[in-house]
C-alpha cells in the first residue's frame, strides 16, 4: 500500500522550520524552492517532506553565512564540488572578519584616543 504524500501549507513549513513568509515566498521567486502543488482558487501553495529537508538545508547554508548562489548550486547541483564550495565560502568570510577585526581595532583606538 502506498503512503500518501504529506503537504505542508506555507503557514506550518514556517512553523516547522522558522522561516517567515516572506523569506519562503522570496525563495519561491528566486527560483531557490518552488512549492510543489499549488491548489484551490487561490492557488495556495504547499510542500512536500523533500521541499522541508531542502528548505532545512538551505537554512543551514544560510546559517553558515553562504550566500544565495552558493546555496543554489549546493542544493540543486549534485554534480558540484561541495567541497570547494564550503571551503570558497570558509575564505570569504574569514577575510571579513578579519576586515571586521581591524575595523574594531579602529574603533577602539579612536576610543582610547578620545581624552575626557
């Protein structure tokens, strides 16, 4: 017997996961995930179990401080080097930090240069 296939509304991917409609619906627009159904007259979009653990990856890339394009190609290439890609990002975002570093170290010596 086969199982159905569960959907899932906007409203509970958003419960189930945290991310605000906005940010489901700007994803859908960005072509990053689509629902896959769309039902009634308002056509109302709804997702199933894949969408959830897809959303749930993009969420943790996100999370990672990957950007947009990094994650599409991570979610929807298996033919990508995920590798290179996460340690590309690894880069990119260890010398902003050590941009931010220095900006704080400004900071603070503009600080302690301040005589009160």
């Amino acid at each position: 017997m086969n199982n159905p296939t569960t959907y899932y509304t906007v409203g509970e991917i958003c419960i189930l996961t945290g991310v605000t409609r906005k940010t489901l619906f700007y994803y859908d627009r960005i072509d990053l995930l689509r629902p896959v159904r769309r039902t009634g007259a308002q056509k109302h979009k709804l997702y199933d179990n894949t969408s959830l653990e897809q959303l749930r990856q993009i969420i943790e890339y996100r999370d990672a401080g990957l950007q947009i394009a990094e994650i599409r190609q991570l979610v929807s290439d298996p033919e990508c080097s995920k590798k290179e890609i996460l340690e590309n990002a690894l880069k990119r975002i260890t010398e902003q930090k050590n941009e931010k570093e220095k900006e704080i170290r400004r900071l603070q010596d503009m600080i302690a240069g301040l005589r009160q």
